[in-house]
C-alpha cells in the first residue's frame, strides 16, 4: 500500500520541464488585451445603454408610474 501511495504522490507531484505553460500564458493575456483595445468603443457603449436603461427603469419604479404585473414593471 506504500508503494501504491509513493507513485500516486510521485505522478501527481510531477513537474514537467518546459515552457508551454507560460507561451499560453503570455499568449493569452495578449488576446486580452488586443480585444480589450479592440471592443473599447463597443463595450462603453454597451455599458452606457444599460445604465441609461436601469436608471430609467429605477426612476420609473420610484415614481410609480410603472405597473406591477407578476413580478415584473410594465410602463
């Protein structure tokens, strides 16, 4: 039974030379970052448009002018 867990740890606990982990690293974050420079003018505006819709959906509810039906406010 010790030898079975010393080769479980063994193989678990193996660490593979190498540096394939870190180009998919790297790679990775610069497909982050090129979309994020990318999609910043049309991620703004996504935010944008659904703050504006909140804060007029809350503005409504506030107000009262919205109805309440199951749930949900129906102007």
């Amino acid at each position: 039974m010790n030898k079975i867990t010393e080769k479980i740890k063994k193989t678990l606990l193996n660490k593979e030379e190498g540096i394939d982990g870190i180009l998919v690293t790297i790679g990775l974050c610069i497909i982050a970052l090129v979309l994020c420079v990318v999609m910043k003018d049309a991620l703004a505006a996504f935010i944008q448009s659904i703050t504006a819709s909140m804060t007029q959906r809350a503005q409504e509810i506030l107000s009262g002018t919205g109805a309440f039906i199951a749930g949900t406010f129906y102007v």
